[in-house]
C-alpha cells in the first residue's frame, strides 16, 4: 500500500486502457448514437462489463496514493478524456453511459482498496452465505452460458444476403452459386416462404451453399448471411484467408451481451474459381460444418468460452482463446476455493466444477464439453485456498 506501487499500478492500468481504446474500431460501423444514451448499442450490457473491469486497475491504484476522492475524480477525468478522443477515432462513438461505467469500474476498485481490511476479514472468516454464493457462482455462470447460447429468430421478414458489405465486412471475392435451408430457397432478396424458413432454421435443418471460390481475402468477408427487416443479423457466414467463420443470433443478443461465432481454421482449401458446397446443420448435440467430402463437428466453445459472451475478439488465436478460458474459469472458481478452506480441497472442489462444467456442455446443444473445461477450475480453487490459507497464517 505504499504510493509509489499505487503509481505502478495506475501507471499500468492507465496503459492498459489507453491501448485498449484509442486505436479505430473494427467492429461495426459507426452508428449515429445521443450522447445521453445509457444502455443504447446492441452490445452495451458487454461493453460496460468490460469498461467496469478495464477501469479497476487504475481506480485501485489512484486509492493507493491518494485515497477514494482522487480515485473517483482521476477515474472520471481518464474517462472524459478518452471518450473525447474517440469522437477523432473511426468506428469510435462516445456516450455518457461509457464515461459512467468506466468512473464506476474506477470506484469500485478504489472501495476495494479502501476497505481492504474489511474484505481481509470477510475472507478470513466467511459468513455461511459468503460460502453459499462462493459455491453457487460457478453452476450459475455454466447455466447462463448455456441459455444465453441458444438461438433467438426474430420473428420479423427475412432476406437473404449473398456477399454484400455489410458494416465492416467487405464482400467474399467469390461468387455464390445457390444458398438453401432445408430445401427451401434462400435468394438474394426477400425470402419468399417466409415461415417455413423460420421453421427450418429453429429445427436445425441443413444451411447449404454452392459457391465459386475467389481468392482468399486477407479480411474477414462476407459470403451469405440473413437479415430481418429490421437490420438484424440471424446468421453469417464469412471467410478469413482459408478460415471459415459461422454465427447465428443467439439469446445474449436480446441481452445486450455478445454474440459468439465458430471459426473452422483452414476450411476453404479450393483455388480461384473451384466451386465449393458448404453446409451448416445441427445435430443432436452438437453444430456441424462441411465444406464439399470434409465435416467437423463439436466446434462449439464449452463452459469455459462463457468470456464469449462479453468480448468474442475475431481474431483471437486458439492458444490465446484457451488461455481466456482457463483464466474465466479460475476467476468462477477463486472465490469458492477461499471460502472453503482445507488441505487439498482446493484440488477437489476445482475439478467439481469442472464436472459440473463438462456436464453442462454436454446438456447444452449448443456447447460442446472440452477437456480444458475439466481442469481449468482447478488453479484458481487452488489460489483462492492458498490466499486464504496464507492470510490466516499472517493473522
């Protein structure tokens, strides 16, 4: 608690955000929002997670120099600063809702430090409903993981899109030949048998497509997708390189949080002007894609991809993905490993939950169990026992 690690770490939560907001975005396009809107984006439930938990640090570190007044102001001047910024910035739209959350994420950093005893003292000796919600965090999120996956149709008119450009998604240099969901056409315009597509997306019936290959695009591109009449998004698909990259609208988005996708790395190994039959169904248990004699299956994320939900980053390589998810899963797991103290117990209650994890995955059909999901729990159960276990030694 001296003030010179309170500048360190303001100094690096301070980078952390600064590199996190002040470059142009590559999601959608700008939209025209008020200034005054709180919760007014399709994504804003996530976004203001996310802001709260980038602002901690620096709020954290403003209290340790100085205390909760400079914590609260310096948080607040950061985030003005920043949003003004970004008017400059393509992609980049502020509102007052940002600069709120992000001075919120500052304070409540800054109350952890202030009442750091307090909460020292909580975690010492854990009241039963302290070890109550400890215990039920990590069910709860592997639950909403799961309903928050499933598909969501809007009940609006659908078209059918065939490599457009759509917000930041450039069109697929190729050309598409023919798209069909259960046998049912899908043109490039407004789908004529409107229920019965509806029905055939609901059930999972195949999502065909005979394309032309074109050459690889360097950026993420549009080759089909669905739209209501209202602009919004039902399913894509588009194609990075050779990668395939699937989404459909799930639950999440009626809750403002993201909307994650599937990426079959290497899927489209055909040469400039090969045709190609892809095709999307869903099976009992599990989303399968194909791509002309070649399947994969199980390509969805398990509990441990529930970070998806908040931030999907496109381009996230599969070794960083898995790491987000051992950290998301040992961030569930932490604070029933502290609350339930014991030689050893922070080893079993971690691989419990991994349990329950895969269990949930393998309930969901719109997750698949992976093995990381059973052992990831394990580490943070094990440093929340070991925190607790050294503080109760020093006190």
């Amino acid at each position: 608690m001296r003030p010179r690690n309170g500048y360190m770490i303001a100094g690096a939560g301070s980078a952390l955000i600064l590199a996190s907001t002040l470059w142009p975005s590559s999601g959608d396009a700008p939209r025209e929002l008020s200034f005054w809107c709180l919760l007014c984006g399709s994504r804003d439930t996530a976004d203001s997670l996310v802001n709260i938990l980038l602002f901690l640090p620096f709020g954290a570190g403003l209290a340790i120099v100085r205390g909760l007044s400079l914590a609260v102001g310096g948080s607040f001047a950061l985030s003005g600063a920043v949003e003004l910024i970004q008017t400059t910035l393509p992609g980049r739209f502020s509102t007052l809702g940002d600069i709120l959350f992000n001075s919120a994420g500052g304070a409540i950093g800054a109350f952890l430090v202030v009442f750091r005893a307090r909460i020292t003292a909580t975690l010492i000796a854990p009241p039963m409903w302290g070890k109550t919600l400890a215990g039920l965090l990590p069910p709860a999120v592997f639950a909403a993981t799961a309903i928050l996956s499933a598909p969501s149709l809007p009940e609006r008119a659908y078209y059918g899109q065939w490599t457009h450009e759509i917000g930041k998604l450039h069109p697929y240099p190729g050309r598409v030949v023919s798209a069909s969901v259960g046998g049912l056409p899908l043109p490039d315009r407004r789908v004529p048998d409107q229920e019965a597509v509806r029905q055939a997306l609901r059930v999972g019936e195949p999502l065909r497509l005979e394309v032309v290959a074109g050459p690889e695009p360097p950026e993420l591109s549009h080759l089909f997708a669905i739209y209501d009449d209202w602009q919004r998004e039902v399913l894509l698909i588009a194609v990075q390189g050779s990668d395939l990259v699937f989404q459909r609208r799930t639950l999440s988005v009626q809750l403002r949080f993201d909307q994650p996708f599937l990426r079959w790395r290497s899927a489209l190994n055909a040469r400039e002007g090969d045709p190609v039959r892809i095709a999307v169904r869903q099976e009992a248990r599990s989303l399968c894609l194909e791509v002309d004699d070649r399947e994969r299956c199980n390509l969805s994320f398990g509990v441990g991809g529930g970070w998806r939900l908040i931030h999907r980053l496109w381009g996230a390589p599969p070794v960083l993905a898995a790491l987000l998810g051992v950290i998301w899963l040992s961030i569930l797991s932490f604070p029933a490993g502290a609350a339930l103290v014991g030689v050893g117990r922070g080893i079993h209650i971690g691989l419990a939950f991994g349990a329950l994890g895969i269990l949930a995955s393998w309930w969901s059909p719109w997750l698949s169990p992976q093995l990381i999901d059973l052992v990831a729990p394990v580490p943070g159960a094990w440093a929340g026992w070991a925190m607790r276990t050294l503080m109760l030694r020093r006190a």
